[in-house]
C-alpha cells in the first residue's frame, strides 16, 4: 500500500485520502482542495483525521496547546450535521482538559457555530471565516488578526440575562457585527497602534454591556463605516469613534459612563434618542452632514462643540445640558486650514431648527463671558423670534421687529445704522433745498397745522436747542434720528463688549 507523507503536519495518509484529494503532500485536513461545496465523504475523512491529529497532539503535550497550522475546514452544513458537529467532536477531545486549541493561518469555508470548549482557551490567528460565524456562550475567546468575510453575530435571546463574555478581537477586519445581549468584559477591538487596515462596515449592539473600552479608530486613517448602531447599551469605559466616516449613526437609549472622544468624524445620518453622556463628550472637528436633534439626550458633563460643523438644522431644544458646553467656532461650512492647520476665514452662524437652540449656544457663550460670539447667536435667536411672531397676533412686537432688523440686523451691524442716518439725513435735507422749506409741501394740510402746534408744546428737543419751533414731521425725523444713532451705539459696542 502507498504511503504518503503530509508535508504541513507531517502524518502519513494512504490512498483513500490521496485518491480524494488528488494530492501526495497534503493530508485531507490541509489540502488544498475545494472544499465550498458540501461533500458527505469529505468530511467523514476530515473527522476522522482531526480526531487522530488531536489525540496525537494530546499525548506527551508539555504546554497543553495543541495547534492547528493551515488547515482548511469544509463545509458540513446539513439537515443533520451543521458545524457544530464538528466542534462537538473536537469538544469531547478536550472535556477534561485545559488547553489552548489554537487555529493559525487556517481557513473555514462553512458556516461556524462557536462556544466555548468547557475550560479551553480557543484562538484563531490569521484566519479567515468565508461564512457566518455565530458565537454563543463563550468564556475564552480570542481572535487575531482574523478577516470575517460575511457576517458575525453573537447574540443572547434570554431576557435581562447578559451573557459574561471574555471575547476579544485583536486587529481584525469585519464585515457585518451584531451582538445582542453581551456582557464583554475585554476590551473588544483590541488594535495594535501599527494596525492601519482595521476594517468594519456594519457594527450593532443591543441590549449590551462593554466594561471595558470601545476604540473604533484607524490610526487617524479614515475608517469608513456604512452602520452603526447602539440600541439600550451601557458603556462603562472610554469610547474612542475618532476619524470615521459614518453613514448611519444610532444612538438610542444608550448610557456613555466614561469620556466619550467623537472627534474628527464626519456623520451622514443620525439618529438620537433618549442618550445619556455621564462623562465629558467631546465633538471637536466633526462633520455633521444632517439635520442633528438631540433628542431627550442629556450631557451630564462639558460637551464640546469646538470646530464642529453642523451643515443643515441644529436642534437642541430637548437637550438637557447640566454642565456648561463649548460650541466655540461651530460653523454650517467647512474651513479651510493654513499651512501652519489653524482654520481660515470666520465661522458662519449655523441654522438653529428653533429658538431654544439659538438661546442654549448664545447662553453657553455668556456663561464662558465670551460676549462677541453670543451676540451673533442672539442675533440667530432674534431672526428665530422673528419667524415665531405672527403679526396679527402680535402686531406692535412684530412692527419693533421689523425696525430693529431693518435699522440694524438686531443690532449686529452698524454699518447699516450709519447707512440709514446718511440716507434719512440726505433725503430730508435735499426735499427742504429742493422745495424750500420742507414743511411747506404739507403746511396747507390743515391736520399737519394741529400736529406741528403739539409738536412745539411737546418738543423734546427745546430743552438743548434756543427753543426754534419745531414742525411734527421734523419732530418725526429726530425720532427716527435719535432711533437710528441708539441703534448705531449698541451695535459698535455689541461687537466689542457686553451690552
Ligand atoms: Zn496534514
């Protein structure tokens, strides 16, 4: 009878084996074959071979780790015999043990259910899962440098019972992660500081716990995610979601325990609701490219607003600040930066979804005595206050409305006070040279007569001047005058110092 020898785990095979794999050097647990489709005799083979490669690994084993090295793991999804019957057979091997059962460079081609081997430790290094792979109940879990090609779930159906999970990832790449009723108590993605290719596209919790900390970050490379999702989770150790493109961000009746770092992220869609941040959060120089609503979200701590982009509607109006936030530099545009990376060009007032808003970051800037910046959002709080007054129902707010925002932007501008005193100024004077006297065009209205007698009975202006009559419509320009002149001083100064 042939025999063969495999040149990866070096035990010799026979023809049986080498007539199905169509290879002298490899044994059927390292062939190269393809093992995509189902196929009843290979894995009866395989089984066998496993089964002998661990009882042989087992004996006279110093360090208790026995180690699989490139070893390709069929498909043996079945009515009858899924893949949990393989690791049933590998369980019962390890039932009284202790060992480290270690898959390097290995790949598996099925669908993979793995729980925890009693007392083992399991580690995959370098693999590749090419299908689902389901975790359940697992004490000992680690991966490394391990590509999960399809879809990874570990998920706990039992109601308020949390699994305790010593899971960990080491700089993996994903694809689709859902983890549903999961205590982790590692750090989950646990990247090295050279990792440069952690990749994630779809990443869910619900109803978890991380004891330890969340870091979803690239080495400062954009990592681009399409979902991601934290539904009732609670977060007890810093989360780190820095320099990633998010499509979809969920933050649902979530509780963040510790500092949160959000900074440089730019958010497509977001969805926030009921959220608590029990620690400082920042959002520095993010992007957030949708209408943002806080929504029953509430910030124990400082938030930080600083450099932060808002391009549509902010609405902060059911936020809860109990601490004070920076909203310093926020701006509805993009800036550009120098060489020297400090930002060109002013900020521009963001659109506030309502006047809440605009008073919540014109009150934040008060409460830092940083006068300038809140009033330009009371400026903002203005125009929204505008937009509420109904001119039926408040006709006299609304006409004061309407010349404060004429006369002076609500005093933000005072460039255009001076522009109305010119203007007024001009006009009246070219009407009294171009007619003569300019209360002569109206003198003959018989109605003008009375008011210009009271004007001179109740002429303020008597006071500073020699007592010269004073017509209505001149008492009217000295009104409009003096109004515009208040309108020019607290403009200057609303651009300088407090009011
Ligand atoms: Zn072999």
């Amino acid at each position: 009878m042939a025999e063969y020898t495999c040149s990866v785990c070096n035990v010799k095979f026979y023809d049986r084996e080498k007539k199905f794999t169509n290879d002298e050097n490899k044994c059927i647990l390292h062939s190269e074959m393809d093992k995509n489709k189902y196929n009843g005799l290979l894995n009866e083979l395989f089984i066998e071979r496993i089964e002998l490669y661990i009882d042989k690994n087992i004996l006279n084993n110093k360090d208790n780790k026995v180690t699989f090295y490139n070893v390709k793991i069929p498909i043996f999804k079945t009515e009858t015999r899924d893949s949990t019957y393989l690791w049933d057979k590998i369980s019962k091997k390890f039932e009284y043990n202790n060992f480290k059962i270690l898959f390097i460079k290995s790949v598996f081609y099925g669908e993979e259910k793995l729980s925890s081997l009693k007392n083992n430790y399991l580690i995959f290094e370098e693999c590749d899962f090419l299908k689902k792979v389901i975790i359940s109940d697992c004490k000992e879990l680690i991966f490394s440098n391990t590509r999960f090609h399809t879809y990874l779930t570990y998920k706990n159906d039992l109601k308020e019972q949390s699994i305790n999970s010593n899971l960990s990832f080491n700089d993996c790449i994903f694809n689709i992660i859902e983890f549903k009723g999961v205590t982790f108590n590692n750090e989950l993605f646990a990247n090295s500081k050279e990792n440069k290719s952690f990749k994630l596209e779809e990443l869910n919790f619900e109803n978890c716990i991380l004891k330890n900390r969340l870091n979803l970050l690239n080495n400062n490379y954009l990592l681009k995610i399409n979902k991601l999702y934290f539904i009732n989770t609670i977060l007890e150790n810093k989360v780190i979601i820095k320099s990633c493109e998010i499509k979809d961000l969920r933050l649902i009746e979530t509780r963040f325990k510790n500092f949160c770092n959000f900074e440089k992220n730019k958010f497509v869609s977001l969805s926030l609701n009921e959220t608590i941040f029990e620690k400082m959060v920042s959002f520095q120089q993010t992007k957030f490219l949708t209408n943002v609503d806080f929504y029953y979200v509430t910030f124990k701590e400082h938030s930080i607003f600083k450099n932060t982009i808002f391009t549509n509607e902010l609405n902060l109006e059911n936020a809860l600040f109990e601490k004070n936030s920076s909203f310093l530099n926020i701006s509805a545009h993009e800036r550009e930066k120098d060489y020297k990376d400090k930002y060109k060009g002013k900020p521009i007032n963001i659109k506030v979804a309502n006047r809440e808003t605009a008073r919540i970051i014109k009150d934040s800037f008060e409460k830092q005595n940083n006068i300038i910046e809140a009033n330009k959002y009371y400026a903002v709080e203005m125009k929204e206050r505008e937009k509420e007054l109904e001119i039926i129902k408040n006709p006299l707010d609304s006409i004061v409305f309407f010349f404060h925002k004429l006369s002076s932007d609500h005093s933000q501008n005072w460039m255009l006070s001076l522009f109305w005193i010119f203007l007024i100024s001009y006009l009246v004077t070219s009407v009294k040279t171009t007619y003569g006297m300019f209360e002569t065009i109206l003198y003959n209205i018989f109605i003008y007569g009375v008011f210009d007698k009271m004007a001179n009975i109740i002429n303020p202006f008597s006071i500073m001047t020699r007592g010269e009559s004073l017509t209505f419509s001149m008492l009217l320009f000295k009104i409009i005058i003096a109004y515009l002149i208040y309108q020019f001083i607290v403009s200057v100064r609303q651009n300088t110092r407090r009011k």
